[in-house]
C-alpha cells in the first residue's frame, strides 16, 4: 500500500491589459513545513488573466505530480488560488461556458485523479508567492528573456525567515488538507516578511472574489527572429501592401505617464470598459513550399504549389503552439492549398472547422508567377521599376496591383470581424494580405511595408474594437518553430 503524500500547490496568472502580456506562477509546498518544494513560471505571450490563471493550475497539478511519479493514488494535492472562476469551476460548483475555457479545464482536471485534489480560494495577499512568480515571468518575457527558477526570489528563501516562527501544531486527523494548508500559509508569512517587494507592475484584480466571468483570450509569443519571406528580395524592397484601401485605423495604445484617478476614465484599447472583447486576427503565414527558399513570386495566379516537407512540419509545430495556448475558435484560410494545408494542420489539433475566404488569397502575380527577383527585373525590367514605384501598378500579364489587394483584404477583415466580433480567430494567409492587414492597423503609409520581415509559418495579431480602432500585438513571431 503506497504512503500518503500531501502537498499544497498555490497557482496564479495574471495578464497586464486583459488581455495583454501574461504570464503565470504556481509553487508546490510540503505543508508540514512550508518549504517550497518546486517552482514554475512561463511568460506566455498575449493573453487573459482566465488563460494564465489555468495555465498556472496546470502547471502547478504537473510539477506536483512529477515530484511523487510513482505516489499514484496515495498522492494528495490541495490547490488554493485567488481566482474564484477556477476554484469554483475545477470544483464543479460553477458552469465552464466559454469554449476557451473547456479544454484547459479538461487538462487540469486530466493531470491527476478528482478524487486526489481539493480546491479553496484564498485572498490574493496570501497568494503573493505564486503572484510574484508571475510577474517575474512577465517581466522576463518584457525583457527578451526566459524565466529562470535559479534567479527567482519569489520565495524570499533565507533559513533564518524558514526557522523563525514554527509552524502550528496540525489540528485534526493526520492528512487534513485544511490543517496542512494553515501550516503552509503560516511557514510561508514567517519566510517572506511583511515588507516582501511585489512585480514589477502589479497584476490586475483586487483582493475580493472575483465574479465568473470568462474573458475572450487573444493569443501570442514572445520576440520573433527573423526568416527568409515569401516574396522575392534583391537589391529592392520587398513587394508589399497598397496605399488605396478603406481608411486606416489608428492602433498607437497609449501610456500613462501617472496612475489615473478612480474619476478618471481608462484609456488604452485593453483597458475602455464600453469596448468589450474585441475581434482579434491572429495572422499565420503559411509554411514552406518550394519555391519559398529559392524567393520565387508565388501569389495565386501560379501553379498553387502545395507544402513542402519542412512547410509540414511548420504546420504541425504551429498546431502544437496553438494547441497549447487554446486560445483560437475559429479558423478562416486563403483558398490556395498551402494555406488550405496548413490550416487544416491546426484544425486537427484543435478539432474546428476551416473557413474559406477568397479576400485572403496572395497577389496575382500575372507573368511574373514562378521567376525570381532577379528574373524579373532581366525579363520585364520596366514593369517591375513601376510596380514598385506605385501601388496602382499590375505585374506583366493582367496580374492584381496592390491597389485591388488592399481593398479585397480590407473588405475581408471587415467581413471576420463583423461575423468574429468578440471571438479570436485564426487567418491562415500570405505575405501581402497579412502585410496589408498591419499597415491599415499602423494607419502606416505604404512605405512601412517594405521595412516589414514575414517569415514562413510565422504569426502575427490585430485586435479589432468596437469603436474601429486596432492594435497590433505581435508580428512575424517564429518562437514556435525553434
């Protein structure tokens, strides 16, 4: 018969904007001690505090388990956090209504038997360890960095704090997860000092219960690195987006320089509580094809070239980092097969149908459809000097101007975000349509595309308000695929 094993986890995430870079902490704790056993912290890209407050409890359920492999059973976890959605929803008291939500609560509740984890909310100041975890990982995430556990002083770990003030004695039958969690609370007040610093930028939410609501998540990674584009490249600019399109939208968040006044009303396209959830694009290039490492000009007037072996893996690593983060709830993809591919990669791991639009297909091309920069310009040297100098301009042979792709592509974001709104949704498309997505956000003027690097299978997010503005909040994010 296998012994008993009994620990606390305490878990938190936090999002700075809700959502906005988030990360999240969780620590496992010997509650007969108070001793941290083991800790964990991941930045996470954009997304809600609902997000990150689950990917802490998952986090937290998994180092637990990994600590006591072979406890099966016998293995006893008590989780307390200062979400109150999470607390009651893994407790079975309160519905899980938001699609988001489901699969994150089915891996947590995966992790160990039901029967082996209690839950309990607790203030958020007694939950400063795993906050403070958090908001280490978010600053790390701000900075470039991965969050290590060896830098970490979320636990405040000094012997003399640990061994100043004993633990109480344990009030009723041995295994009581009430009683272990007053030790733990008590053993970690004493180790951490009144004065213990908090992050950086506090997270969000006040000490009180929280009320159930989901919040729509919005998805994201940390810094990009740069890879070869779909579009060919020699000593010009990069083909890119047109100036003749529907009215840009501004997108610039803005920054305080002092905290606001409760009088005051929020600024900030996160932070307005009339806008509610906006419609958020997340942007995905397709993977590779063939012709994407030779930069031959490959729009949809070609031969509609169909993945190759390392743009499957793109694909399926894209699957996996979506999976992951469960933010995505519906897929819309360009009619041409490498993004039909793609897409379809993703939808099998997240088990959504794909949609297609024919506004996010890439440039026709005309002529030029299979023949490098160079060849271009030996072929059709004048046509290609005035492609370049004017958006109104059309490839050799009836190909689309950027002119007519930005008004196809405005009139296909308008179309998602109307049917979308409030929901977050994968665009499997191309260069130039996703190019001309952010330039329009920007409000930038055409000239901003060519300084803009899409690499294959990269990801990008514009969020859409109910107001009309946008944000931009990542661009060519390869992180996934290293």
């Amino acid at each position: 018969m296998s012994v008993a094993r009994q620990v606390v986890v305490e878990a938190d995430g936090g999002s700075r904007g809700n959502p906005g870079p988030a990360g999240y902490g969780a620590v496992v704790i010997d509650p007969a001690t108070g001793e941290p056993l083991a800790e964990a912290a991941e930045y996470i890209g954009v997304a809600t505090n609902n997000v990150a407050e689950y990917r802490g409890l998952i986090a937290g359920l998994t180092a637990a388990k990994a600590l006591f492999p072979d406890a099966g059973d016998a293995l006893r976890v008590h989780v307390r956090m200062d979400s109150k959605l999470v607390v009651e929803q893994m407790s079975g008291r309160w519905k899980i209504k938001h699609p988001d939500m489901k699969p994150l609560a089915a891996r947590a509740a995966a992790i160990l038997p039901p029967s082996s984890v209690t839950y309990e909310w607790i203030p958020r100041a007694q939950n400063k360890h795993a906050d403070r975890l958090a908001n280490e990982a978010m600053d790390a995430g701000r900075d470039g960095r991965t969050w290590e556990a060896s830098a970490s002083t979320a636990a405040l770990d000094t012997p003399s704090a640990r061994t100043a003030s004993a633990p109480p004695p344990v009030q009723g039958p041995p295994g009581d997860q009430a009683a272990g969690a007053a030790r733990a609370r008590a053993a970690l007040a004493a180790a951490r000092g009144a004065a213990a610093p908090e992050g950086l930028f506090p997270m969000p939410g006040a000490q009180e219960p929280e009320p159930p609501v989901e919040a729509a998540p919005v998805t994201g990674a940390a810094a990009p690195a740069a890879e070869p584009s779909e579009a060919p490249v020699a000593s010009a600019p990069e083909p890119t987006a047109a100036r003749v399109a529907p009215a840009p939208e501004p997108s610039a968040t803005p920054v305080a320089s002092a905290p606001e006044s409760a009088a005051t009303p929020q600024t900030g396209w996160g932070s307005a509580p009339d806008l509610g959830a906006p419609a958020t694009l997340v942007l995905l290039r397709h993977g590779e094809t063939a012709l994407t490492p030779q930069k031959r000009f490959s729009g949809s007037g070609g031969t509609d070239p169909e993945l190759s072996a390392t743009g499957r893996d793109q694909a399926e690593r894209a699957a996996a980092h979506f999976a992951a983060l469960g933010t995505v709830q519906e897929i819309v993809s360009s009619p041409l097969r490498r993004c039909r591919e793609t897409a379809a990669a993703v939808a099998a791991r997240l088990g959504l149908d794909v949609h297609v639009d024919e506004g996010l297909r890439e440039t026709d091309f005309g002529a030029w459809e299979g023949l490098t920069f160079g060849e271009v310009r030996e072929r059709h040297g004048d046509d290609l000097t005035a492609w370049l100098a004017s958006p109104d301009a059309a490839p050799t042979g009836g190909g689309e101007s950027f002119a007519e792709v930005a008004g196809r592509v405005a009139a296909a974001r308008d179309r998602i975000v109307a049917r979308y709104a409030g929901r977050t949704v994968l665009l499997v498309t191309h260069v130039t349509p996703i190019k001309t997505l952010v330039r329009l956000a920007l409000g930038a003027p055409p000239e901003a595309l060519f300084r803009m690097e899409l690499s294959a299978a990269s990801i990008s997010a514009v969020a859409y308000y109910g107001d009309g503005n946008a944000s931009v909040r990542l661009l060519n994010d390869t992180s996934h695929l290293r």
